[in-house]
C-alpha cells in the first residue's frame, strides 16, 4: 500500500459522525449556564389577552376570505 492514500469515508461512517455530531451541539447547548428559563405563569398573565385584532390582521382576514 501507497504512504499517501487517504482513507475514504463511508457512507455508514459518515452518518455515524453525523449523528454523533448532531449529538454532541445539543448536548453543548443544553449544558449552557445561565440561560434564563421562561417565568412561570401566574394568574394574573393567564387572563392576560394576548391576541388583539388590529387593522393589519383585520386586512389579511378580509384577504383571504372564500
């Protein structure tokens, strides 16, 4: 055998370290400290209304009427 033949990489290789990869960064990104969790919801947010019907939604509704 040739000094500088390089190894080819698989097809099954390639994908085994694609999904170890693809492993590894969520694992990175859910080991960050310090990210800040979302609040927990109280009574008062819940009756919050959180959808308002504005003249921009009003036009798309009217838009896309049958």
């Amino acid at each position: 055998m040739s000094a500088d033949k390089t190894e080819k990489l698989g097809r099954r290789d390639f994908l085994r370290n694609a999904g170890l990869g693809a492993a590894a960064a969520v694992a990175a990104t859910a080991a960050v400290p310090g990210k800040a969790e979302a609040a927990p919801e109280n009574a008062e947010t819940r009756k919050k209304q959180r959808y308002k019907e504005t003249d921009h939604v009003k036009r798309y509704y009217e838009s896309n009427r049958l």
